[in-house]
C-alpha cells in the first residue's frame, strides 16, 4: 500500500526519492488513516451509546435495575397526533430547504461568477444571516414582520391589510431558509471559484451564450455542494427549535424538535426514554439522508474541475440582465438581513422597542451595563471566543483529515469515516449535551474529572456539531482536485502523506480557511449542548442569552447578539484578508 | 481561562459599591421596620458584621460555623435562578460569612437541576451542595427519592412564616407571584383587567380586541402546568374559574417563556397576558415608560415558591446550612428582594423592580394569595386538566 522504496537506483542526490519509516509493517499514512477513524468514531459515538442504550430502558439511565424494552418506541409512535407532527417536520425542512437553495445557488452564481457592481460587499452581505443564532434572528423577524411588527404595522398602515403571515410553515420556512442559506452559498461559492475555465471555453467554442454556459456547464458542476448542503441545511431544520418554537407554538404547528422539547424537556415528568428513542429516529433519518447523498454522487469523476493544468476562472458579464440579479441580491440582502438585523442593533441600545412609541425616547446604554456589570456575562463572552478559536482550529484540520481519508486514500474504511462525519447533523443539541454528560460520568475518572464541566467539554460537544459543516465545506473542493495531482506525486516517489501535505493539503488551504470561518461562526453561536454541560464558570454567550431571555431583558439580548455579530465580522475580516493573501499561492 | 476570580460577584468596582452602600440603607432600614414589629420576627441584630448571628440561634449553632470554615470557603449550587437575582444574596452572605470566597451558581432549567444531581449522584458523586428550584412538581418528585436530600431544621423557622417550609428540609427562598400583565397603548382605561374574572368580562364585550390577543402559558409545560392548575384548583369554587377561561380560551395563544410574554405584549402583538411570573415582569415595567404593566390578580394570585434543599452527598454540608439559614434571615431576604425576587419575612421593604409578600397581601387580601403545591399530581389528573384546557384554545 505504501511506496516504500527499498533501494533508490543511483541518481543526483537533490532527485533521490524520499525514503519513508515504516511503524509496525505499515507506512505513517495507514497509522494517520486509523488515527482519524479513531478520533472520529470516538466523537461521534461517546454521545450516541448512551442515547441509543437510553431509548431502550425502561428508566431513566441514573436508577438502577432498567430494564430492556421496545416500549419508548412504541409510545414514541402512539403519542396522540405523531402522524401530523411528521408531516409537518417534512414540509417545513423540505420548504427550508428547497428555498434556501433557490436564494443560495444564484447568489452565488451571481455574486462569483458575473460582474457584478458591488460583487464582493454582496458576497460579504450574504453571510450575515448566518452569524446569528437563529433565535436571535428569528425575534429579529417577529419585530419586523410579525403580527405586530414595525414593517406589517406600516403594511397594514398603507394598504389596509398585512399580506403575509409569519406564524406559519411557509413563514418558519422562509426565515429558516435565509438563516441556513448562507451555508449553501458558501459551499457554492467555494466550488465555482475553483470552477474548470477550460470546460466553460469549450461550450463557448461551440457557439453558447453565456446563459446558455451557465444552464449546462456551471450548474451542473454544482451538484456536489448542492446535495451536500441540502443534507445539511434538510437536516439542520429537523433539529433546529427557535424558530417553530417562536413561530408554531402560539398557534399550534408542532414539528419533531418542539415535540421532544415540550413532550420531552418541558414536561412534567420527562421521559428520557422516548427522548432516546426520538434521538435514534432522528439519527436514523440522518443516515438515510447520508446515504442518499452519497449515492447522488457516487460518480465523482464527472465533478472534476481542477486538473494539472492550471486555469483561472473568468467572470460572466450579464448585460441588462444583471440588473435582475442586483434586485434578487438586494432584496435578499436588504429583506432577510439588514432590516431584521439592523432592528437588533437598534433594539440594542433602547429600553422599549415596539411600533406603539418612538424608540428614540428610549435610547439608553443600559442594555450593555448590564453585560457588563456580571462578571459571569463577561466571562462568558471569553468562553465563547475561545471555544470558537480552539474549535475552528481543531474542528477544520480533523474534517480536513476526514475528507482526505474518506475520498481520497486507498484506507479500507474511508466511506466508514465519510459516515461517521456527517452523522452528528441532525443529533439535537440537546441530546448530544445529554450524551457527552453520560459518557464522561461514566469515562475513567482521570479524564472524566478533567473534562467535565470544563470549556473542553464544550470545544468537544460544540465541535461534534460542527463537524458536518466542516466536512461538507471542504468535501466537494476536494472532488474537484483531478486524481492526477496525487498520481504525479505518488509517481514521484511520495507516500499518500507526503502527498497529502504537499498537494492535496495547498490546493485545500482555500477550502480549510472557509470551513474554519464556517466552524467559527457556527460554534460562537451555539449553545444547546452547554446547556447540560456547562459548569458554573463555563458558560457561552448563548446560555447568556437564553438566561437574559428568560429574565425578560431582550434588550440585553439585543445587546449580547449586536456583540456577537461584531466578534464575528472581526475574524471574518481577519480571515478572509490572510485567505486573500494565500489564495493565489 | 476557568480558573474564577474568587468572589464571584466582585468585579466593576463603583458600581458594586454604590450598591454596597445602598444594601447598607436597605438593611438598615429592614432592621428599624423589623424592631417595632414584635417577638415574632426578631431582631436580626447586627446586619452586616461579620459572623453576627441572631441570638434565637441555638447553642450548638457555633459547630456549623466553625465547620464551614473548614470547608474551603466554596459553595457550589444548582438553581434555575438568574445570575442578576443572586448576586445581592452572595454579596450580603460573603459580608457575613468572609471566608467563603467562591460561590458557584449554575442557572439550568428547572428540571435539569434535579436530573443532573440524579446522574451525578449515581456515577462520580455529585459537586453539588445546594439545590434551588421553583419547579413545583419535579421537586416533589426529587424530595420524594430516599437518600438525595440532607436532613436540616433550621432555626430561622421559628421566624418565618410556616409556609416557608414547602417540603420536610426543603425551604422556600422567595415567592414568585403569576401576574397579568397589558399593554396599556392598545387598552384603553375602562378595558385594562384587574384580575381573569375582570379580563373575561371585559373580553366577552370586546371580542374583537381580545382575538388571538391574549396570552397564555403552555399547559404542556411544567411550568404552564403548576402554575395553570394552580390558579383553578386553588380557588373555592373551581367551576367559576373555569368560566372564566372558557371565555378566554378560545381567544388566547400559549407562549412558552417569559422573555417572550413580556416582549410580545410590549410590541402590542398581545393586548393582555396572564400567569406571567413577576420576577421578570416587574423591571420591564418600571422601565416600560407606562407601556406594559402588571398587576397581581384580584380573584386569586398564585405564588410559586423558589424553594432550596441541601444535597445528601453534599461537599460542603455545613457552608449549604449557613447559607439556607441566611435565605431565610432577615439579612438574606432583603438581599433577595434587591435582587429582584419577592422575599416573603415580615419587616422587608421592598426594592425597586420587585415587590414583597406584604405588597401582595395588602393589594390582594390573604384570601386571594393561592400557593402553588409542593406535591406531585397524578398522571391521569395533568392529561385531564391538560386536555380540558387545550380543548378549549381555538387552535
């Protein structure tokens, strides 16, 4: 498996191929390769063990004597109104979905691949919504569109009547596609930069117009980010809670998530049992997605882009039409983000917020003071940051690590790895917490007692959630690299690491520095899992949030979040100019 | 990056002190209310001097003390209760108490903090010394497991009202009053309700306003449940109060947290909400400029107690009992008042952005206070009250 040379043939020393140790009678790339299947499998399983034995006792996991039983399964399934709660969760992530790939795959056509009048703000413009908790972001919308919102107000004000109603399928659906959105398009964006100029000259060649080019050779090459980030975003809105939570609850639309959370969370006597048997489906669910996904593309080849011969790819010009496509930037830009999130930042630095009275009698620093007057809030702020840092670093390399060995290495077990990635996706927050709880009370205590309870517990759970997204984002850069850059390596005497580190590991420097953004964001705002394993000293911006929340301090809320967004617009900034820097390497 | 400055409330200097300084007045003036007040409520003597304990303490009382300062100096306890309200209460016990120097409050939900003790306790053992929760029913269910719960008498007991024993060894801290709370631009005077009888009433001439406008808290929930049931089953007649729902049901929409009652009357998208805990409301209207305010129900109030017990397992067992006995002392019930809590011992006044028990009893009569119960109700009985209930939204 390995090229290990045994005796170099006589040439100029500076050509002698490399020589590589072998470990036990393998090379260093079968250890590397068992080492990520390892570090992998022990994430992903530490939280699910627990929950899958959990779902078959007849207890709660902490009192002795459980017994073996279907029983949570079958009260799972005879809960009053369970078939209405499927159908439900069905179409609102199959709307989520849907819709965010119908903002998301133009955007990004648009935004990379025409000329575009202010291309790059757009491009920048169009990951905001994503830097925010979708809590957050969908009060944004409530104060702006809901029933008594600042724009249906108006609405109403001008023609007699509010056109839409948030409190909806549709209205859940169209706040969590513009919250999820940006996933797609940085997956897409990702994959048409490094886009084939060659393929594209060759339609040209045969007489295509530049729509005509985009229809058949661009969109086509994007099906790999396409599925990839329709599995993610699909099952994402499965697990996400605020927004049903906030939309569905006061009217009655149930889906899965604020099923278990009042069924199982809220309820008098929680049943942790059906709470573990709802995990599994939900898993379940998620591996059948995986498996759909991996069968869409199971013909990598044709998404080939980036061959031996370098090229660069070239910008579309649109002529009028790109006056359409400005307006579908600007509308979304300017509907989905800047107003709900420019209400946040106002809704920041005022006491009252709501269209009944001017909120700028209110205006007031108070909402701050308060962040900052709690020494537990500030810190929390600290954990946050470092989590997100620590997390970006580790989580990105291990995908990165993922990708590599699961598409790219002879190791027997890579499609094992593939799996295993995209497994925590749909995992509830909350029950990936619950899990990790369990499986450190019950690890040797020597690490048990280290983790617990500790902001490692959380770069691990947080991590664990954040994986899926680091590997989706560099998956398809990776299907794109023509297999022949590792055969010309391998030809020249490097083992698979050696290639990995050499040429798979610099054209994906682009791909790594995205999914760290990625990574970051997404684990910056996060915050379920702490909420079962956070200790007193270690706890997030997002358990902040929530207790400020619940005390009936949105302001504060506001506050937290408008930091948020800045700590998140800072790195970005900070990453995307050393990206810039080393792009073009 | 965890390693704790050691009090844990100490930071931001000035404003600390100002706070100080205010804690001073108010303990002062809590300690001249309570003197002219009779042999019932007792002295608490000399409020902020270190380790001074009330003279009605037993003798033996010194051993848990000298125990405490044994123990380290930490404190490690599980609430559902919010950094902002404990911060004044861990202030005025540190003054007391010098040597405990790191107190740990986690905030979790309400019955989380039973179910983490729970695993805790059957794996590692359990960090955990004291345990503090308003989650009526999961309380009731916990106390009831033999061998969680630290058996405890304290002495502040002969000094308080009884009800401030909710369970054997567990003891209320505060009491948190359900309002009704309204939006004061979209009610004019003749229609803002007093009470669910006077909101009914007033509904059923208005129906138009009140549609899909007024608020409620989920059922499903625990918290929506105890609170809910409560309300009905603590009234004399039970039927009339169902009456009253059964006008305001069918135009009511469940929410299911607090933060987000009071934002949604605030934005007017909620003309009237009721059984909104007042610990949250009643800042929100102080700063509302007269937009959103809330009243205590005039044909029956629930207050939901936010009880405290010691861990079996305890690390600290003597520092948990100190700090018990101080919830309930004079001292400590003022600090929780400042803190935004209502504090129920005779004599403590009330601070701004709460009320007391005394403000309640004078608006409502003793009549129209209805505590929420320490005991668990019967499956059969929250699926027919749940259903009752749920069948009668329009939804």
């Amino acid at each position: 498996m390995t090229a290990t040379v045994t005796s170099p043939p006589p040439q100029r020393d500076e050509l002698k191929p490399p020589r590589y140790r072998t470990i036990a009678g393998a090379g260093r790339g079968t250890w590397i390769q068992y080492a990520v299947l390892g570090v992998v499998a022990l994430l992903v399983l530490a939280p699910v063990v627990p929950t899958l034995y959990q779902s078959f006792l007849d207890r709660p996991l902490y009192e002795a004597g459980g017994v073996f039983t279907l029983d949570t399964y079958v009260r799972l399934f005879t809960e009053a109104n369970f078939g209405q709660v499927a159908l439900n969760t069905v179409l609102f992530a199959g709307l989520t979905t849907v819709l965010a790939q119908l903002i998301a795959v133009p955007m990004a056509v648009l935004v990379v691949r025409t000329r575009l009048p202010l291309g790059r703000l757009a491009a920048g413009g169009m990951q905001w919504p994503f830097f925010i908790s979708s809590l957050i972001l969908g009060f944004g919308w409530i104060t702006m569109y809901g029933p008594a919102g600042f724009v249906s107000v108006w609405v109403r004000d001008l023609v007699g009547t509010v056109p839409w109603n948030l409190y909806s399928i549709p209205g859940m659906a169209i706040t969590e596609a513009v919250a999820l959105a940006p996933i797609a398009f940085v997956f897409c964006s990702n994959a048409l930069r490094q886009s084939d100029a060659s393929l594209e000259s060759a339609a040209q060649v045969c007489g295509a117009g530049p729509l005509r080019i985009l229809r058949s050779v661009v969109l086509p090459m994007l099906r790999p980010p396409i599925v990839y980030s329709s599995v993610l975003i699909a099952s994402m809105s499965i697990e996400t809670l605020s927004v049903p939570l906030l939309y569905g609850q006061p009217v009655g639309i149930d889906v899965f998530s604020t099923f278990l959370y009042t069924n199982g969370l809220q309820a008098i006597d929680p049943d942790y049992g059906v709470l573990g048997a709802a995990s599994v489906i939900i898993l379940l669910v998620t591996v059948l997605l995986v498996w759909v996904q991996v069968k869409l593309l199971r013909n990598a080849q044709r998404f080939v882009s980036v061959r031996g011969k370098a090229t660069r790819p070239r910008q579309f010009d649109l002529g009028r039409l790109r006056w359409a496509g400005i307006a579908f930037v600007a509308i979304y830009l300017v509907v989905g983000a800047l107003i709900p999130i420019g209400g946040l930042i106002f809704r920041s630095f005022t006491q009252v917020f709501t269209p009944l009275q001017s909120p700028f009698d209110t205006l007031s620093m108070a909402n701050y003071e308060r962040i900052f007057t709690y020494p537990a809030y500030i810190q929390s702020i600290w954990n946050s940051i470092l989590i997100a840092l620590i997390g970006a670093v580790l989580v990105s390399l291990l995908a990165m690590f993922a990708v590599v060995v699961a598409r790219r290495s002879p190791f027997r077990f890579g499609r094992l790895v593939e799996y295993l990635s995209l497994a925590p996706q749909a995992m509830p927050g909350i029950i990936v917490g619950i899990g990790y709880f369990w499986a450190l009370a019950y690890a040797p205590a020597s690490i048990g007692g280290l983790i617990q309870g500790t902001i490692w517990a959380l770069v691990i759970a947080f991590g664990l959630r954040a994986l899926p997204g680091a590997f989706g984002s560099i998956a398809p850069v990776v299907m794109q690299l023509g297999q022949e850059l590792d055969n010309a390596a391998r030809v020249s005497g490097a083992d698979w690491f050696k290639t990995f580190t050499r040429v798979l590991g610099r054209l994906l420097t682009p791909a790594l520095a995205g999914s760290m953004i990625l990574v970051f964001v997404t684990m910056i705002k996060e915050y379920s899992p702490a909420v079962f394993l956070a200790g007193a000293e270690s706890n997030v911006i997002g358990t902040t949030a929530l207790e400020l929340w619940v005390q009936g301090n949105t302001g504060s809320v506001a506050a937290l979040a408008t930091l948020q967004i800045a700590i998140t617009a800072v790195f970005v900034g900070i990453a995307n100019r050393l990206l810039k820097g080393r792009s073009h390497a | 990056m965890t390693t704790t400055t050691k009090p844990s409330f100490s930071a931001s200097r000035s404003r600390r002190g100002f706070l100080r300084l205010t804690g001073i007045v108010a303990t002062a003036v809590s300690v001249a209310a309570v003197a002219g007040c009779g042999p019932k409520t007792g002295a608490a003597g000399a409020g902020e001097e270190a380790g001074a304990l009330p003279d009605y303490y037993p003798a033996g009382y010194n051993s848990i003390v000298e125990g405490s300062k044994t123990e380290g100096g930490a404190l490690t306890i599980y609430s559902n209760t919010d950094q902002e309200n404990w911060a004044p209460v861990f202030e005025a016990f540190q003054a007391k108490f010098p040597w405990v120097t790191k107190i740990n409050a986690s905030n979790l939900d309400s019955d989380e903090v039973f179910q983490r003790v729970l695993s805790e306790q059957a794996t590692n053992g359990s960090p955990a010394d004291l345990i503090v929760s308003n989650a009526a029913q999961a309380w009731a269910g916990f106390a009831e497991r033999p061998g969680v719960l630290a058996d405890y008498r304290s002495p502040e007991l002969t000094h308080v009202p009884d009800f401030a024993q909710v369970l054997p060894s567990v003891y209320a801290m505060s009491l948190d009053p359900m309002t009704i709370s309204y939006n004061t631009a979209l009610l004019p005077e003749d229609q803002r309700p007093t009470g669910l009888t006077s909101l009914a009433r007033i509904a059923e001439q208005h129906p138009d306003t009140f549609r899909d406008k007024i608020m409620i808290r989920d059922v499903g929930g625990a918290f929506g449940f105890t609170v809910s049931y409560d309300y009905v089953y603590g009234q004399k007649d039970p039927e009339a109060a169902w009456r009253a729902l059964e006008t305001l049901l069918p135009l009511a929409r469940p929410e299911t947290s607090s933060g987000t009652q009071i934002e949604k009357i605030t934005s007017g998208e909620y003309v009237a909400g009721f059984f909104i805990s007042g610990a949250p409301a009643f800042p929100v209207e102080d700063r509302s400029g007269g937009l959103f305010v809330t009243t205590f129900l005039d044909d029956g109030t629930v207050v939901l107690p936010r009880a405290a017990g010691i861990a079996a397992q305890a690390p600290h067992p003597n520092t948990a009992k100190l700090f018990v006995d101080f919830l309930l002392s004079a001292d400590g019930q003022a600090a929780i008042a400042k803190g935004g809590l209502t504090s129920f011992r005779d004599g403590v006044a009330t601070a701004e952005g709460s009320r007391t028990y005394a403000d309640l009893v004078k608006e409502v009569g003793e009549d129209n206070v209805i505590f929420a119960r320490y005991e668990a109700v019967p499956e059969a009985e929250v699926t027919k009250f749940v259903d009752r209930w749920n069948g009668l939204l329009n939804r």
